[in-house]
C-alpha cells in the first residue's frame, strides 16, 4: 500500500486531491477486508453484485475515523441516493468532509453499487451537484467515532480485525504529522 501524507499538514488548494488520493486508497485496502460477515444485514449478495455491496455503513465508519485521525472534520452521513434517471432513493451512506474545501464535501467510497455508466468506485462531490452517481441527500449525521448503532459497530469490529490481519502490505502507511 502506498504511503500517503496527513492530510492536516496540507495547504487547502491540495486537501481535495490528497483527500480523493487517501478514499482511493482506503477503498483499495477496504476491499481485501470485506467478507459477508461485514456487509448490512439482510442483504442478499448475488455473484454479479459489486463488491462494495452493503458495505457503505462499515466503510464510511473507517473513512470518516481515518480521516479525523489526519485532522479532517468528518461526519457520518446517512441518507438517500438518488441515482439518475430513478425517481425512488436508496438509503445509502457516505462521509461527509468539512474544511477540505469550501462547501462539505461528499465522499463515496462504496458508490460502484449504482451502476452508472463509469461505474466509479470512489466520488467525491458537493451538495447539489448531481454529478456521475446522482443526488446525494443527507438525513442525519453522526461523530464517526461516536455512532450510535450497535449492528454497525459489531460488523465494523470484524472490518478491523479483517484489516489487523491483512499482510503489512495491503495496510495503509501515514507518516506522523511534523506539526
């Protein structure tokens, strides 16, 4: 796994691409940690499904802890999805990032679960920007390190101890802050 820069010890105008370079990242190593035990309860995974399927809860969990590790205000955001050309929106959840740019920002790392067109594994976006994937709209947010959900947090207990037991290589590498 690469190593990548703490975020906090960036200048603004290069936080949203140091942040899109770390949700890259994080979704790689993710995707070597989850397992059936992981994913939302009661989802039914057939073979062609994406491996980001039922994942977003756990994954948005780690990201949003990670990124606060690296001084980014972070939420836990829960919500709808709205992807284009559907009228229905799907519960979803994603991480939202404050003081990375000048409005929040969205950061999927689970979004290939709505098969748009370029089928992006990782977005990043605003508010009111439809974007690639389609309408993010928040319901409620939470502290990633303070989530109130009991299920959740049972699955994102085994997502760290699928990570713990990655080989060194796969794990993600954050040089300590100089600040």
């Amino acid at each position: 796994m690469p190593q990548i820069e703490n975020i906090g010890s960036l200048e603004l105008p290069r936080r949203p691409g140091e942040t899109f370079r770390q949700a890259i990242a994080v979704r790689a190593m993710l995707e070597k940690a989850w397992d059936s035990r992981t994913a939302y309860q009661g989802i039914t995974l057939a073979d062609d499904d994406p491996i980001s399927r039922g994942q977003c809860g756990v994954s948005s969990a780690w990201l949003g802890r990670f990124l606060q590790q690296q001084g980014v205000d972070t939420r836990f955001v829960e919500g709808k999805i709205y992807v284009k050309n559907h009228q229905v929106g799907d519960d979803h959840v994603w991480v939202e990032a404050h003081g990375i740019s000048e409005q929040p920002l969205i950061i999927d790392i689970t979004s290939d679960q709505y098969a748009t067109i370029f089928g992006t594994p990782v977005h990043m976006g605003q508010y009111g920007d439809d974007g690639i994937i389609g309408r993010y709209t928040p319901e409620q947010s939470f502290d990633p390190s303070h989530l109130p959900h009991k299920k959740l947090m049972a699955r994102f207990a085994l997502l760290e101890q699928n990570i713990a037991s990655l080989p060194r290589r796969h794990r993600l590498i954050v040089p300590k802050s100089k600040n």
